[in-house]
C-alpha cells in the first residue's frame, strides 16, 4: 500500500507542486487520501517502518499530505 503513496508524490506529482498552494491539488489529496491519512494518525501503519520507502510514505502522509488538507 505505501508504494501507492510514493508513486503519487513521486511520479504523479511534478517536485514545484509539492510546495506551492494549490486548491485542485489540495482536494485531490484529500479525497483520495484521507482514509489513509486517518490510519497513520492511529499508528495503523506501523509495520510500514519495518522498511525505508515504507517509512517515506508514512511521512509523506503525515507531514506533507496534512499541510495539503488542512
């Protein structure tokens, strides 16, 4: 599951959009993601840590992908 993560930001997503203000963008993360992000928020992704892109995705999620929802 967290290399859907890491192909959105990476492959998806040009490196300008990841920190530019951008509506369509942000509700894009947000209706996609939002589930997910819930579940990293209750440590539901812990056995993601058991590996670097895993622990990559996890902080996309909670760091990069909150800045967009909220």
């Amino acid at each position: 599951m967290y290399q859907t993560i890491l192909k959105f930001w990476f492959e998806e997503l040009e490196p300008s959009q990841w920190w530019r203000k951008d509506d369509q963008l942000d509700h894009l993360i947000k209706t996609r993601f939002s589930e997910i992000h819930q579940q990293a928020g209750r440590c539901e992704l812990f056995e993601w840590r058991s590996t670097a892109p895993g622990r990559l995705a996890e902080i996309i999620i909670l760091d990069q992908f909150s800045r967009n929802m909220y």
